[in-house]
C-alpha cells in the first residue's frame, strides 16, 4: 500500500508538472498513459525520480491497463462526457465576456442567448449577431463585460439588452432596432456611469414589472431605476444603506425575502437590509447583521427545509472555497441565519466527496421538474489566470446540488455534475430555450460561450 501511495504521489508531480497547467481536464486518463512504456510525458524531473515511477508502477501496470481501456472506451463513446441529461452546444472558443443571458430577441418565440458581444439565435444557435464591435479578450486579462440581462426598457415590444462592465465602470442597455436595423450594431444608452460590486444584479425590487439595477456606489448600497416618462436617460441611485467601505470588486450580493412581507430585501455578504415595503422614503433600510462568508457571488433566499422560512443561499468565496445554506430560525421575534455548509474545501466536507474552487456565480433552478428548485453553479476558470487563487487549473466544472429534505427539516443536497469543460464566468443562466418546459442553462467565460439543453 506504501509503495501504491509514492506512486501516486510522483505521479501527481507529473501531472502537475507536464498536463494540470495546460488545463487538460482528463488527468485520470493521463495518469493511466503513464502506466504504459513509451507513453511517459517528458517533464522536468531528474532521471531517479523517473526510475522511482517506472519501477513502483509496473506492480499495478496489468491491472491499471486494464482499467484504461475502459475508461478509454467509455471517453470515445460520448460526445457528452459530464451528463447524458444535457446536449452541449459549444457557441464559442473566444473570450468575449463573462456575463450571459436568455430571452427572445428577434420575437419569434425562441429564446435566444446573449453571450458578449453576440446574440445567437434560437432554437439552434447556429446563427450569430453582433449588437455591438466585437473585442476579443487575453484569458490571463478581464473581459469588460461582467452582468447580461434581457428585457424590454423602452416599452418598444422589443428585448433590449443590458450590460454591466468592469467593476467600478459603467452599465449601458442595448437599444432592440427591431429587423429594420438587422446586421447592425445597436444604440447604446448608458444606465449609470459607476456600478460597483462583481455581481451587480437586475432584477424587479419595486414590483412595478420593470428591472431595476441593484449594487452599490462611493459606499452606498441601493438601486438604479429608469424614468418612465423617459427611459433613455440615465437611471436614477436611491440609497438604501450607511454609508460603508465597499469598492469596486466586493462579492456577494443579492435580494430575497426574508422577513416574509412579500417584499425583497437586500442581501450582502455581511447581513442584509429589511424591506420597508414603500420606496418614496430615502431613509436608509433597517440593516441585520450576519456572516455570510468572505463573499462570494449572487445570493438568494428560498424556503429549502419548508418550514415557510425564506433561508439563505450564497456561495461563500467566490475566490476560495464553500457552498452553504443559512437556515432562518427565528426565537423571540428575532431572525437567526445558520450555517449548513453544502461544499467546503475538503472531500470530507460532504458525503459525496465534491469539492472545486471558485464558484463566481450561481443560480437556482427545478433542472428534473420536480418541483423543488435546486442550485446550479460552477467553477470559474482562470478568473486570476493560471497561477492565481486555489486549483485554477483543476477541471471547469458545472455542477446542479438537487435539495432533498427529510421529515425533520434536515437538507442534503445531491450533486449532478453536468460538464467537466466550461465552467462558469460572473454568471450562469438558467431558461426553457426548446419549449419543453425544463430549465437549459447558457454560460460565458474564458474558455468560449456554451449551451447546455436539459433532457430530462
């Protein structure tokens, strides 16, 4: 077993060495070629340690051998190797952005995505538009194109698009021309000229049916609203917070009800800020403190343990590690949010074994139908490049945690890993785009623009 042990370990200094830092996501396979004479990669180790993996590895060159031709067959014979329930569509090998969205653009009933600069149309994606000039990114550089959204803002009976750039710089929306200005970049109107934060969110907080932009700016957390008399001028900030230290590149932020008023609240990664339920008032919100990690990415609030208690959902470092719940238990008319963590940084950490770096965007979704939302997130690749923050190189995954929750309220969430090679940019987003009623997903990022078609 000690000599099975050096093995792997000398191993795993080949791999690290010759194939984790060009990004191969097969490593298993590789380890296995290494097993067998001439297939050795040649790496930068001394000839000794060479002879060390040889001479410790041959004990387990049969079996292991044997091994690798299943794997090898069971690889070739899928043209989708993370899940048979989802048809990958690969849109792109460019980095154009990291911001993503879905909604019918051309009004024919098919929904379309938005990946960057381009919308491609559905149901095939085949075709492409640029709506405005193209700029290809350096993946060891940021993309200036962080949030997507889709949505009518000028009451034309036409989607526009909206776009947040660079944290700290402007948003623009994307004015729809309709077909008479088909092959043609599209007018932009700039929503506010700073957005801070690295997931700013459009989303309806006033319930007038129309998005607004939630993030925060010079400090203060709140929300950008058009002028309805007039929606080609610059949206207008209304504070809801203090003023506090945020900058540019804060994580965690999000909106939800917690209180259970049917209003959405606001959501930080060090508390959250209580709905009044009226929005002519520029008092500040009643502000709640609590601990929602280091910050991670869009956060949420849904009764997981149905107990009619809208819990916490958030990545809890979008740069590190950890996936949680926080469990709203309420005692003496206060409002208490616990922890229960989903996925932290060790194998141990759940029962499945499933751990990755980086989960810079989440989103919830019912994938089987069943009635239940569960989160759908991902690693993001290369966010720092190659060398920066934990396991850049480990494989781009997307995965789905399905909550189940016994009799007791207790919540275990099954892991369904969907691809293994796309991973997830500043967000990843979730729409019918074929009419059958099960949620695809769509994601945008440094390995190019990707599709996934639910077939549940």
């Amino acid at each position: 077993m000690k000599e099975l042990t050096e093995s792997a370990i000398y191993i795993s200094e080949i791999l690290r060495e010759g194939f984790v830092k060009r990004g191969n996501s097969s490593t298993s396979f590789v380890a296995l070629l290494l097993l067998v004479p001439g297939m050795t990669p040649q790496v930068t180790l001394s000839a000794t340690k060479r002879s060390e993996v040889k001479s410790k590895c041959i004990y387990y060159k049969v079996l292991l051998s044997l091994l690798m031709v299943g794997f090898f067959i069971n690889s070739c014979g899928s043209d989708d190797p993370g899940n048979e329930n989802f048809k990958k569509i690969q849109l792109s090998t460019t980095f154009y952005a990291e911001g993503v969205a879905i909604g019918d653009l051309n009004g024919n009933g098919n929904s379309d995505v938005v990946c960057g600069p381009f919308w491609y149309e559905g149901p095939d994606f085949e075709e492409r538009n640029a709506y405005y000039e193209p700029v290809e990114f350096d993946p060891l550089e940021y993309s200036d194109h962080f949030i997507t959204a889709v949505a009518d803002v000028n009451d034309s009976g036409r989607n526009d698009i909206l776009v947040v750039g660079f944290p700290g710089q402007e948003a623009w929306w994307y004015e729809n021309p309709g077909s008479a200005g088909a092959g043609e970049h599209w007018q932009r109107h700039l929503i506010f000229e700073r957005v801070d934060n690295e997931s700013p969110t459009f989303a309806d907080l006033t319930g007038n049916g129309k998005p607004e932009l939630i993030f925060h700016t010079e400090g203060y957390l709140g929300y950008a609203a058009p002028d309805p008399e007039n929606p080609f001028n610059p949206w207008t900030f209304n504070k809801i917070s203090e003023q506090g230290e945020w900058g540019r590149y804060n994580h965690g932020l999000g909106l939800g009800d917690i209180t259970g008023n049917g209003q959405p609240d606001l959501l930080m990664k060090e508390g959250w800020w209580e709905n009044p339920g009226h929005y002519e008032s520029s008092e500040p919100w009643t502000y709640h403190p609590a601990d929602f990690g280091p910050g991670g990415a869009q956060m949420y609030a849904m009764d997981l343990d149905g107990d009619g208690l809208n819990d916490v959902i958030t990545s809890l470092e979008a740069h590190g590690w950890g996936l949680a719940w926080f469990r709203q238990v309420r005692s003496d008319g206060e409002i208490h949010l616990e922890k229960q963590l989903i996925m932290g940084e060790s194998h141990d950490d759940n029962s499945y074994g499933v751990r990755f770096s980086q989960p810079h965007a989440l989103v919830l979704a019912d994938l089987d139908n069943s009635g239940q939302k569960g989160i759908v997130t991902g690693k993001r690749f290369w966010a720092h490049g190659p060398d920066g923050d934990p396991e850049p190189n480990a494989p781009a995954v997307i995965y789905g945690f399905k909550p189940e929750r016994d009799t007791d309220g207790n919540v275990d969430f099954t892991p369904v890993l969907i691809d293994d090679d796309s991973g997830v940019g500043t967000q990843i987003a979730a729409g019918d785009l074929t009419g059958n009623g099960y949620p695809d997903l769509a994601t945008c990022n440094k390995k190019g623009g990707f599709v996934f078609l639910n077939r549940y």
